[in-house]
C-alpha cells in the first residue's frame, strides 16, 4: 500500500453511502480506495498517516483493536492530525464488542496525540464513548455519543486547546463531557447533553481556564 491523503472505509452493504462505491472488505480485494474500500476502521488506521483523513461511510462498525490486557477501543487514532470523518452522527454507529460497564473499553481512543478530527460519528455502548488521554490541539464536532457506561466523551491527563463543538450526548450512564486531570485551555461549546445519570457538563478540580459557552443541558 502507498500512503495517500484519504481513505475509506464501508461495512458490507452500499445503501445510504456518501464516500464509497462498493461495500467494505478487508481481504486482499480492500485497497482502502472509495471504489474498493476496508471493512475495519483499525485497518484504515494501520495504513493511514499524519495528515491523512479517513472516510467512514453509513453502517454499524464493530470491529477492535487491543490498547493494553485490559483496555479496548473501537477505533486508536495512534497517530497525529488524523481526520476521522463519518456520514452523519447517525448513519455511521462504532459500538465495539463487550458490556458497556467494562472500564476499559472505548468506542473511540487516543493517546498522546495531537491536531486529530473527529467529525460527524456516532459512538454507542463503550464505557466511554470517547477517551482521549493527553490529547492537545483537536477537534471534535458534529458528533453523538450515547448509552455508554460513564460518559460520552472524557478529556484526561492534561489534554489542552482541544473544541468540543455542536456534539450531542444523551443517555450515558453517568456523564455527557468530562473535563478532568489538569485539562485545561478547551472550548466547550454549541453542544447538547441531556439525560444522565450525574452531570451533563462536569469539569473536575485543577482543570482551568476551560471556556464553556452556549450548551443545551436538561435532564441530568
């Protein structure tokens, strides 16, 4: 495979599709190409590199990668200023395998990144929908997350200068937006979170200079 600035991803079917051609495959048929593209998000991720955008077109993914022995995510964006980037937030779903009460499994996860985009995706069933872990200068829009097992989306570990912008969250167990452990610098704003068991919004202690402006909350 060569490196190129975009790849696609479709689950086996073609109705509703925006980006791709032909249904996804991760056999030697799958070349990641609109025309031929993967099957597992994980897949496009293994071939992408900095810079590049992967298109994920409308269909339900389940597919997984291992973090650790004891952490799972649906998609690892382990690589800088990658664009993940969905039909709409509610045509194309990534709920990963297993309870969604177990801690160490995300729909979607980084780690130590930065500039990454993800924009126009649904994750559903995970503990969190969202993890990211030190992540600085991203953006993550036009996305949903609900009926995960604490939160829809959960900032950690010094994650700085991020937008979290026009999401929507609902019905995760305890929160919609986590802000937490020294995260600071962010923008939280346009989003809607309603229905959780705790806190719509929630910004633990010595996370700072945060801006949080113009949410919709009810119901938590």
């Amino acid at each position: 495979f060569v490196s190129r600035i975009n790849w696609y991803v479709n689950d086996t079917a073609t109705a509703a599709d925006s980006y791709t051609y032909a249904g996804g495959s991760d056999t030697s048929y799958g070349d990641g190409t609109a025309a031929k593209p993967f099957r597992a998000i994980p897949l496009a991720m293994r071939f992408a590199t900095a810079g590049d955008t992967i298109f994920i077109d409308a269909g339900f993914y389940d597919s997984f990668v291992r973090i650790s022995s004891t952490e799972t995510a649906g998609v690892n964006v382990d690589k800088d200023s990658i664009t993940l980037i969905g039909k709409d937030s509610n045509a194309t779903v990534i709920d990963p395998p297993g309870l969604k009460t177990l801690s160490g499994l995300y729909a979607i996860y980084s780690d130590t990144q930065s500039g990454i985009v993800v924009k126009n995706l649904s994750v559903t069933g995970a503990w969190q929908g969202m993890y990211f872990y030190n992540l600085d200068n991203s953006t993550i829009t036009g996305d949903s997350a609900s009926s995960c097992g604490n939160a829809g989306i959960y900032m950690d570990g010094g994650s700085e200068t991020n937008i979290i912008n026009a999401n929507t969250f609902s019905t995760n167990s305890n929160f919609g937006i986590v802000v937490s452990d020294r995260s600071s610098n962010n923008t939280v704003s346009n989003n809607t979170a309603n229905s959780h068991g705790l806190f719509g919004i929630y910004l633990e202690a010595k996370s700072d200079r945060n801006t949080v402006s113009n949410n919709n909350t009810n119901s938590n």
